[in-house]
C-alpha cells in the first residue's frame, strides 16, 4: 500500500519496481549524466536515454517518448525555457523536470512557463530529484520550498495558453546566448 502524506501519494521503491518510471537525460556535462544515471538506476528508475544538447534531445526523445524528462536549464545550443517550450510540443504527455545550478525566482518561473513540471537545483541533495521526478510522474509539481504557488500556477498557464496576459513577473527578455537574443541578459551571473 503507497504511503501517503498530506493526502497525497507517495511511491515507494516497490511502486517504482512495478510501474518502471522511464526518464530521459539531457545535460551538456557526461559527469552529471554518469551521476544521475548511476543513482537513478540504484533507485528501481529506468533511464531510457540521454542527450547533451538540444538537437540530439528532439532526434531520440521523439522516438522514445519517455515519461519524465530531465533538462538542464543552461545548454550550449539552446536556452532551457526554449528546450522546454519545444518538448512540450513533441512529446506532450512527458512531463519536464528542470535540472539547474540557478536559484533565482526568475528562472523558475520562466521554466514553469515553459512547462516544466518541476525544478531542482544541482546543489540539493539527489533525493531532491528522486522526489522531483515521483512527484511529477504522478501528475504533480515539485517547486522549490517558498515559491509562491499562485505565481508558478499563472506561469504555466501561460506556458498552456498563450494568450494570457497575466504573470507574476514580467516576461523576461531572451538572452544572448539564444539566437536573435536581444544582447542584454536579465538573469544573475553566477
């Protein structure tokens, strides 16, 4: 019997076992590939493919519509929200987890808008993730603590229905690292 918390359902290691969650990597960096691969199979997950960067991502995961995707938010070929964006739209029934080394609100909005189901930050400890991806499996969200849940709610939305005009936080301008970026960049230089 799945444990349950707040009422909501918490899969266990032998829910995993039974219902084989099929995740997909995509991280510019093999070292993190190795790590998360080598603790997600620990964990009864089943990784059914990995990418480094945007174009290979698109090639296999149309092909493998895996359940849950984790994306790294900064990849040389394309911005994570806009990987995003164009994952929703080929494998619409995988849902997204983003993967960053970024804490700032803004990037989790923005990846919210473009329909990402969750964040997780680099720093946080792997159980993080492994919550993150039950979670989201499920049908739910995995935030991070204090997001306000209005804010993220609207922004993926607005990730749904692209006539809405309403965020908590202006969109924010492309960067320059993405083609036809506007050359300023409105994130925080870590």
């Amino acid at each position: 019997m799945p444990e349950s918390v707040a009422g909501k359902r918490i899969m266990s290691i032998k829910d995993c076992k039974e219902n084989k969650i099929r995740v997909f990597l995509i991280d510019d960096h093999p070292i993190v590939r190795d790590g998360v691969r080598a603790f997600l199979t620990s964990c009864a997950l089943e990784v059914v493919g990995e990418a480094s960067d945007a174009p290979e991502a698109f090639r296999k995961v149309k092909k493998i519509a895996p359940d849950v995707i984790i994306l790294d938010v900064n990849l040389p070929s394309m911005d994570g929200w806009e990987v995003a964006a164009s994952l929703r739209r080929l494998v619409p029934k995988s849902r997204i987890i983003a993967f960053s080394i970024h804490s700032s609100e803004e990037y989790v909005v923005r990846m919210a808008r473009s329909g990402a189901r969750g964040y997780v930050m680099k720093s946080q400890p792997t159980s993080e993730l492994l919550d993150a991806i039950r979670q989201v499996f499920e049908g739910g969200r995995y935030f991070p603590a204090g997001m306000h849940d209005g804010c993220l709610a609207r922004g993926a939305k607005a990730s749904l229905k692209r006539s809405a005009r309403k965020t908590c936080f202006p969109k924010p301008s492309r960067s320059p690292r993405s083609k036809g970026g506007l050359g300023k960049n409105p994130l925080p230089k870590t």
